[in-house]
C-alpha cells in the first residue's frame, strides 16, 4: 500500500523515490505487490485529480484513471507507460 502523498509525489516528479516505488511495485520488481482497496482508490483519485496537480504532472483526468486501473488490476504489462512516462521539457 502506498500513501497517497507517495501516488501524488509519483506523478509530479519523475526523478524521485515515489516514481521508483510506484513503477516497482507495478512491475512486482524486487518482490513488490501493491495492495489497495476501493476507499484507497477513492482517495487516490480524489487527490490526484486536483487541478494542480493534473497541472504540475501534466496529466489528464485520464491519465490518472488509467494509472489506477492499472494500480487496481496490478497491471505488469507495462500498459501504463503513458501515464508514467517522463514529463515533456523537464518539467516536474
């Protein structure tokens, strides 16, 4: 389980350990598993899709809904690539 500050420092940055933890535990390296639940997901996605963090991430509401399906399903598939990819012009 990763605190929602952990999920929000995930999006906005892509140098930092939040971005690491997340990308690990999505690709159950190092022998990581995310466990979530519905209220977590809630959560996740009520604080993710503030406006500034949507702005500071430049992410869209969907590709924050995409990111947690992916969190929900504990998808290894790389299938979130766009979600976590690194921000345009350096921008974190």
């Amino acid at each position: 389980m990763l605190d929602t500050a952990v999920m929000v420092a995930a999006i906005r940055s892509d140098a930092g350990a939040s971005r690491w933890l997340l990308r690990a535990a999505l690709e159950r390296r190092r022998g990581l598993t995310l466990l979530v639940s519905v209220p977590l997901l809630i959560e996740y996605e009520a604080v993710m899709t503030r406006a500034e963090h949507l702005k500071a991430s430049g992410l869209s509401i969907g590709d924050v809904e995409a990111l947690l399906d992916a969190v929900a399903v504990g998808d290894r598939t790389g299938a979130i690539g766009l979600s976590l990819a690194p921000h345009a012009a350096g921008r974190r």
